[in-house]
C-alpha cells in the first residue's frame, strides 16, 4: 500500500537517513454484520478488507443472509481472486471458533454489545473493531431552527422503525422552545404510514420481529407506569411500534438508558447548555450526538465536552457518510470505519529506515 518518505537528518548522527513508511495487510479477517443493512454493513467490512490486500471471512446476520450471497456472486465475477471474499452462514458457536482460530489476524463486528465485548474476550491478542450499540441524543439549543429541528428528530428517531444503531432516542430542548418542539415533533410522528415495504407510500416499517416490537411497547408502558408521559405513539400492531413521543422520562428509565432499537424518543426540557450536555454524556453509550446550534463557541465546547465518536452540528446523530471516521467510545466499541479509516485499521504501518551515505 501507500507509504510516505521522511527525513531523518534532523538529529546529529542521522545525517543522509530517510525513512519509509508503509502499510502491509494484517491478514485474515473475519467479519461479523448485523440484520439492520444487510448490504451496507457487508461492504463496509468488504470493501476495505480488499482493499488493504486482506482476505475476509464474513457471517451476515442469519434473518437476512441473501443480499451478502448476492454480493459475492457479483465480486466473484469481477475477477477477485478465489478465496478473497467467503461468506459463511453458520451457528454462533461456529462463528465464534473461527474468530480464535490462530489464523485469523482480526475481528470486525457491528452487532450488540454482550455479543461483540464476549467475542473480544476470547480473543486478547488479536486486533478488534468494535462497532456496538447506543442511545444517541440530540441538542436543541438556542439559536436552532426548530421547525428543521423537529422535522429532522422525527426522520432521525422513527425512520427504519429505530432499527439503527445512531437513530435518535434522547432529545434534550431548551426550555424557550420545548413546548413548540414537542408539537412539531409529535405532527411529524402522525405522518408515518406503516404498510407493505414493497409499496414506496410507506414509511414506518415493521419491526425485524413481533417479539422486538413486544419488547419496545413493554418498555413504553413501563416508563408511563412510573410517571412518564406518552404525547404520540405508544402502540403496537404485531411487528409494528408507531412511533413514540414521551416527556416526563427519568434517566434511569429504560427507554433513556440503554437502547431501545424502535421508533421510540423521549423528549426533556434544560436551562443551561452545561445542563444538556452531562444529560448526554449521562449514558454508558457514546457513538454519536446530534447538536442544532448557531453560537460557534457554544458549538466548539459542545464538541470539546460531549463523549462521542461524532458530533453532528444542525443535524441529527443518524446522519452518516461512508468517508467520515465512523465509530463510538465507552459501551458503544472502539476502532473506525469509513473508508480510510478501516484500511489503517486492517493494515500494519512500517517504517524502514535509510543510510544512504
């Protein structure tokens, strides 16, 4: 791969050395993707698997394993080399014995935390990019357009049902706009139309199962037990959840947190910007937080504070691009994707260094 020349004639005695750096695959991969984009998440362990000369075993997530076959047949007949790319469908277990395999130089998962930290366990010596969970948050400070805010909540917390791992599910409002930003966002929520997935007037999908959609209504009435508010939603019909709306929520409540993963999202008033930021950071998860602001210093504190991979300014925590470096801190994993991220994570840098005279 690439590499960079350096001079080393900086330091007495290292007069007319040069030194080289570059990049040598690490080997072996095995790839573990989750049912949410059973395409997306397959190439963003493919793609720069093959890219830094690396070979990639990949288990697609057992509901939706066709779009990755479907995928291999296409890179098989673009000329890859046999053996490049092998997709297996297999048990856990299995799974699990191929990733300690002495051959196999790393791990890159996207799933749930209890299955990707009990998989890096197994394996202390080995590199892992953990790609996990979250309950991402967004800000609606001061100076925010509210009516895009709202809008943006809504697309960020309900599309895909919740099913993404940076969907929206805290969101904290100043006080001055609270009451107007629960109203926008509850009009946006009545607008989702649940239907065949097939038909394009459909926007609210079913849940991945009827016992997840269970789940999410379970922890619904739970939070309304203990004293929260339901504004919208907070019904089930088989595997769909409409989308939710609830205020009056405590941070130790379920749906604040850990992840829900459905088309859930509470809603909390502050005073201090201060305020809304230990709100955020009060999670065992720290993957992405979205913040609509217009002050820029507010907006660089905010940065310098907030404890995520990403911070998403006048947009929400959802909002992704596949050259960005993609990743979480605390429960949420560790290591980047995004394209030249994830080749300097599957690559060994090396320096050789030059005499010449």
């Amino acid at each position: 791969m690439g590499g960079e020349v350096l001079p080393l004639d900086w330091m007495a005695g290292s007069e007319g050395c040069m030194g080289i750096t570059r990049r040598f695959p690490i080997g072996p991969i095995v790839g573990i993707t989750p049912f949410n984009f059973p395409l997306n998440l397959v190439a963003h362990k493919i793609a720069p698997a093959l890219a830094s000369g690396n070979t990639i075993l990949l288990k697609p997530a057992p509901q939706a394993p066709l779009t990755a076959l479907l995928l291999s047949e296409v890179i098989a007949a673009s000329g890859t080399p046999p053996g490049a790319v092998s997709i297996f469908l297999c048990e856990n277990a299995l799974a699990e014995h191929g990733v300690q395999d002495a051959r196999i130089k790393m791990l890159t998962f996207t799933g749930s935390g209890s299955v990707g930290w009990a998989l890096k366990a197994r394996v202390p010596k080995k590199r892992v990019v953990l790609e996990l969970g979250g309950n991402a948050a967004a800000i609606i400070h001061t100076g925010a357009d509210i009516a895009h805010a709202a809008g943006r909540c809504a697309m960020g917390g309900f599309a895909y049902a919740g099913q993404t791992c940076i969907s929206v599910q805290r969101i904290f409002v100043h006080e001055e706009y609270y009451a107007t930003f629960c109203d926008r966002l509850c009009a946006h929520s009545e607008t989702f139309k649940p239907g065949d997935p097939l038909d394009e007037a459909t926007t609210l999908s079913p849940m991945i199962h009827e016992n997840a959609a269970k789940r999410a209504e379970a922890w619904i009435q739970e939070a309304a037990s203990a004293g929260a508010k339901i504004l919208a939603g907070g019904k089930r019909l088989g595997s769909v959840v409409f989308p939710t709306v609830l205020t009056e929520t405590t941070p130790s409540m379920k749906i604040n947190c850990e992840e829900i993963f459905a088309p859930v999202v509470t809603v909390t008033p502050y005073t201090q910007f201060d305020e809304a930021l230990s709100c955020v950071n009060r999670s065992a998860y720290g993957l992405q937080a979205g913040l609509f602001a217009s002050n820029m210093q507010d907006i660089f504190h905010a940065f310098e504070r907030l404890e995520v991979g990403g911070m998403i300014v006048n947009d929400v925590p959802t909002y992704r691009m596949e050259h960005m470096p993609y990743g979480g801190i605390k429960e949420s994993g560790f290591g980047r994707e995004g394209i030249k991220y994830a080749i300097e994570e599957m690559t060994e840098l090396k320096l050789m260094a030059l005499r010449l005279r």
